[in-house]
C-alpha cells in the first residue's frame, strides 16, 4: 500500500529526472494525502506529439469513466498490480493512460507484533520514512483518468499500482509501489501501441537494496503537518535503550 508520500527535492532537479516540458514552481510538500492534487507524469500518444512528457497536477483518487457520482464509489488511492489487465475501474487505463507519481519518499507504517503492551493497552503503530539509498527521486508506477461529471466538468484523477513487498519491505508492510528505474520510465509511460504486456513486465517489487528504511515520529500521522521535521529519524518507542549493568547499590558494574 502506498498512503502517504512526500516531494522535497528541487523542482529542477525532479524535471532533469522525470524528462517533461513544463517548468513548473512547486514547494516542497513532507506529507501528501489521498484527496490532494499531486504531480503525476503523462507521456503524448503518436502524432505530432513526439512522446513528449508532460507535468499535470490531478487528484490523487482514480475515478473510472464509468462513475456517475463519486460519493458512491469507494477512494482508490492504490491499485493491485495483479488485477489491473482484468478489473474493470482499471483496465481501460492500464492499456491507455499509464502514468508516474513524482515523489522522494514515502511514508509506511509497520504494526506491532500483537498490536497491544503488557498492559493490554493498544500499541501505536510505527511509521517508517522510505527513501531510494541512491537519492534519485522515485518514480511511482500509477494510472489516471479524466472524469466527467454530469454538468460536463472535467477532473484528471490517479492513483498507485502496489505490488507484493520485498523481503526487505515485508518487515514492515505486506504491499509497496511499484518503483520503476528511470531506464523503464518510457516502457511504463508508452501507451501507443494499448498492449501492455511490456508494461505488465515491470510491475515487480523493487530490488531488495533500493530503499532505505527510517522510523521516525508519529506527527506524520495527522495530515494537517507537513513540515521538514516530519523526517526527523528517531529510536522507535518499542525499541528500549539499552540498560547498562549495576550492583546490588546501584553502581554501574563496568
């Protein structure tokens, strides 16, 4: 699952990555949430669009084509890779509208074992900062959609595709984004051709040394904070500083 992301890295420095024409100004955001614009990366199909990239800000929330009322469809902020050839919200897209998320990291949160302390008390889950160890951005494999309302309004809607974790990621959550290379970002994003069997090659878990895994505060739970010290590293609750030995009166015994 991927539920909470982050954007940090110069606007720069992300368009020298991701490749598209636009030049836009955005600040850093440590704490992105479902419902929220969030830069995605499209590519132009065929024509006398040359495959050229493009930045767009759509609403992180896939909404199919077939959707009368968004009230009454659940949020899809993520998408199973291992369904989105045959279920229908997603195949339509996967054939036709492949996308990138852009971001730096990501937020998970991992449970503890049992979920309760000695006193029966429900333990807090532990959220953990996931970053690339090389310090590229990543490249979330995602779809969009442009959804038409009643009154002819148009909103551009996407979500991630999550695939089973690695052995690293399973310690901590059973699901992450598919985190594509940057020398697969234009096998993702070419959809000229509507055969995504070359896509559906890509939808693996990341290399088990990609990430990097940080615990760090709870404040990242409240979508209401976002600021640096989000990704303050620090030494999980549950994790108790180690005790130095002492005697009977006391003392420390070395």
């Amino acid at each position: 699952m991927c539920g909470r992301y982050a954007l940090t890295l110069p606007p720069e420095a992300v368009r020298a990555f991701f490749q598209y024409e636009e030049r836009p100004n955005f600040p850093p955001r440590h704490n992105i949430a479902p419902t929220q614009p969030v830069p995605v990366v499209l590519r132009e199909r065929g024509g006398d669009g040359g495959g050229r990239r493009h930045f767009l800000l759509a609403k992180w929330g896939f909404l199919p084509g077939f959707v009368k009322n968004p009230k009454d469809f659940p949020l899809v902020v993520n998408a199973r890779a291992e369904t989105l050839a045959d279920k229908p919200s997603f195949r339509n897209a996967f054939r036709r509208r492949r996308c990138l998320f852009v971001a730096d990291a990501f937020y998970e949160w991992r449970r503890p074992p049992g979920g309760k302390g000695k006193g029966k008390e429900t333990l807090p889950a532990q959220p953990f900062l996931m970053r690339r160890r090389d310090g590229a951005p990543l490249a979330l494999a995602g779809l969009w959609e442009i959804w038409t309302g009643p009154n002819g309004e148009e909103v551009d809607t996407a979500c991630v595709v999550t695939i089973s974790a690695n052995g690293a990621m399973a310690a901590i959550h059973d699901r992450m984004p598919v985190i594509l290379e940057r020398v697969d970002l234009e096998a993702w994003l070419d959809c000229d051709n509507e055969n995504p069997s070359r896509a559906g090659a890509l939808m693996r878990p990341a290399a088990e040394d990609t990430l990097e895994f940080t615990p760090i505060g709870t404040a990242v739970n409240s979508v209401a904070n976002d600021f640096p010290e989000l990704q303050t590293p620090i030494i999980p609750a549950e994790i108790p500083a180690e005790k130095p030995a002492v005697d009977l009166f006391g003392q420390p015994t070395g």
